[in-house]
C-alpha cells in the first residue's frame, strides 16, 4: 500500500528547520564566544555558508528521487547495497542517540521546576508520555505528525524571535553595540575549532528527506526547502549570536542565552529560556519520530531489513510498526542512559555520509539512471569542496569517536552479509 503525499512545501521548511535548530544553540554560542570572541556572528554566518556547500550537494541528489529512504537511498543507488546499508545504519544510530539524547535534556529542564520527575520511575513515565505524543500523532497519519512538527517549529522560533527583538531594541538605542572586529586576532587555529564545531550544529537539515514519498513533488520540493530552510536558520544563529555578545559581552557564559535573556527580561529570564530549550528539544523529538521511521520502511521495502518494518497501516497509511519500534527503542536507550554512547558517533556519522552525499553527485551524474530536477552549476567543484570539508571534520574525531564508528560499519557489514545469504538461499530453494 503507498503512502501518501501530505507533507506540502512550506511543512517540509519548516521540518528542516525544526530538525537543525535542537538543544545545541543553547550551549554553543559560550563556546563560540570563547574561541573567537566579538566576531563570533561572523562565524556563524561562514559556518551557514560551508554548510551551504554541501546542502546544495544534497539538493541535487535529492532532486533525482521521490521514493523514501534520504542518505540511505542516495548512498544505494551511487555506490550499492553495501553503501547503503552502511549509511542506514550509521544514520539510523545517529538519529535514535539523538532522539533519546534529547528526550533526556527535556527532562533535566523538566525536574529543575518540578524535581519530582528526575528519579525512578516518575522519570520513565514521563518519558514515555514525552515520546507517545509525538509517535501516536504520526501513527495515525502522516499529515498529524506534520502539523505537530509545524507547531513546535512555530514553538520553538518564538521564543528565540523574541530574544532577537528584545535585544535589537535595547541596544539599538545606545552607542556600544557589540563590535565584530579584530577578525583576525583569534588566530586561524581558533576559527577552525569555531568552524569545525559550527558545522555540526547545522547539521539535521538532511533528516527531511527521508520521507520523500510523502512530500508533494519532492524533487522541486526537497532542494527548495533545504536551502530556505538552511538560510533561515543561519539567519536565527548570526542573530542570536549578536544578541549574546551585546548583551554579556566577550566573556563566555556557560549558559549563554539565559544570560542574556537575564539581562534582557530580568530574573524570570532564566525560565524563560529553560522552557524554550524544553520545546526546542521537543520539536526535534517529534521531527525525529517523523523522519526515521520512513527510513526503516524504505531499508525493508528494499529487502535490506526484515518485513515488519515496510508495513502500512490499513487505515492511516503510515510505516505504523516501524513507527512504533523507533518510540520504543528511543524510550528505552533514554531511560537506561545507553543512549549516551550513539551520541558520540553521531557526529562522526553524521559527516560519514555527509562525504558519500558529496560523492554521490558526481557519481549519480555518470550513471545518469535518473534525471536531476535541480542540478548544481558547477558541480563538480561543490562536490570536491563539501568532500574536503568532511575530511577534515573526520580528522578531527578522536580515537573513541572513531572506534564506535568501526563497531557500526561491522553490524552494517554483517547486516549485508545476513541479506545475501538471505537472497542465495531464497535462489536454492
């Protein structure tokens, strides 16, 4: 049974946006500021840009395809089953650590205003009441699960809207405003570490194409709503950034934006921002419970994962079992705290398949076995470049990052081994 294509344009922005901003705004910009200092939102704006190079990779591949499966596919139709099945699973991982990781923040933020939900088993509860929502509106359609995510992307871009404007207005009416100079003086090391970290909190933008099939014309639709999305929320980033370093200045706040929101709001400042990092990680969980499920259809509709996964409900014609499966594993790895592991691979994996994207583009255009909506001028160059920019991010993994992501391409590995085996076996029969 097919499913159906309810997710229009504007809900796939929204989605990518939803799925980039998560819980790392409100941490990064202290570290930002004390690797670059003043000119901290010009970094912003060059990590969107290298950024940019590699999502217009995305947009081009994207453009070719309107089945399921995002990266999974992509890495599949280039370079073949093993490929693929290496990026599913590395993206899969990755996904499912951040889902639970997230869930986990919402509940630290949680029990500082109501403790009694940090232990035990009000803490489970809560967690599976925190997961259920978001995966019973995707149950019971894929257009429920959309208007939920459109709802926290408006949810979580208030509160930071309202933060910019708050500090737009108090500052321009005084002469110091924060100064963006001295580019230079932070040294070239510093805005490597600056840009090297910032790409990793843009990442999530490719999380939306995973449910291709459900999006209206994806292939005009998927490259419009990656680089709207992309600009939006680099846009959000340079801003925020400014506001922090006029408002607390260049010394680095282990909380940023609640210091500035402090200063800017007063003492309920504070709350203010813990309740928007809630809705912040929230939204991610619920773009999440949206996303990855249509990547276990799209692994079973090509026979690399058992069947259960590709089901579609009779009634709501949505990938209900894998749905459910994801809800579950996610509740489990954030109540046990052995999500913490997939946290540290999921960067590396991430810029993994980043890379086979990147390379993607040329190979896809040799093989040419389906036309590209949206085709890149000057290709080639942008394929290069996002390359280098993921060989460089992976060298700076460290050795435990690494080994973790060893571990993943085994299970990937034997996951392949297991689905020849299957098909030689269904051929002797």
């Amino acid at each position: 049974m097919p499913l159906i294509r309810s997710i229009g344009r504007w809900s796939l922005v929204a989605l990518v946006i939803n799925c980039i901003i998560g819980s790392g705004i409100f941490g990064v910009p202290g570290k930002l500021i004390a690797a670059v200092g003043a000119a901290s939102p010009i970094a912003m704006l060059l990590a969107g840009l290298l950024t940019a190079v590699i999502v217009l990779c995305f947009a081009e591949v994207g453009s070719r395809f309107s089945e399921p499966g995002g990266v999974y596919l992509y890495s599949r139709s280039a370079f073949g089953r093993l490929m693929g099945l290496e990026v599913g699973w590395f993206y899969f991982l990755s996904a499912l650590g951040g889902a639970a990781a997230n869930a986990n923040l919402f509940v630290i933020y949680l029990s500082g205003m109501a403790p009694w939900c940090g232990h035990g088993w009000p803490r489970a509860l809560v967690i599976a009441g925190l997961i259920a929502v978001p995966a019973a509106a995707n149950y019971l359609g894929t257009r429920k699960g959309t208007i939920w995510c459109n709802v926290f992307t408006v949810a979580k871009l208030a509160p930071l809207a309202l933060l910019i404007g708050l500090g737009f207005i108090r500052f321009s009416r005084k002469a110091n405003l924060a100064r963006v100079s001295g580019v230079g003086a932070p040294g070239w090391a510093a805005w490597g570490n600056a840009l090297l970290l910032l790409i990793f909190v843009f990442g999530g933008f490719e999380d939306p194409m995973t449910p291709a099939s459900e999006v209206n014309e994806p292939r005009r639709t998927i490259p419009f709503a990656l680089i709207t999305g992309l600009a939006a929320c680099t846009v959000i980033y340079a801003l925020l950034q400014f506001v922090v370093v006029a408002t607390v200045g260049t010394t680095a706040a282990e909380r940023p934006l609640a210091s500035a929101a402090e200063v800017l709001v007063g003492r309920g400042g504070a709350l203010f921002v813990d309740v928007a990092a809630m809705i912040s990680t929230y939204g991610w969980i619920s773009a999440s419970l949206l996303n990855v499920p249509r990547l276990l259809f799209s692994l079973a509709d090509t026979g690399d994962f058992p069947p259960v996964f590709g089901k579609v409900h009779a009634r709501y014609n949505t990938p209900h079992a894998a749905i459910l499966i994801f809800a579950a594993l996610a509740w489990i790895l954030t109540v046990t705290g052995t999500f913490k592991w997939s946290l540290l691979v999921s960067a590396g994996a991430g810029v993994l398949y980043y890379l086979v994207v990147c390379a993607a583009l040329l190979r896809l255009r040799r093989l040419q076995t389906k036309p590209a909506r949206f085709r890149l001028p000057f290709g080639a160059a942008f394929s290069i470049a996002g390359m280098a920019i993921c060989v460089l991010l992976l060298s700076r993994l460290e050795l435990r990052e690494a080994l973790l992501m060893m571990i993943t391409a085994v299970v990937a590995g034997v996951n392949w081994w297991w689905v020849r085996r299957r098909a030689a076996f269904a051929l002797v029969r």
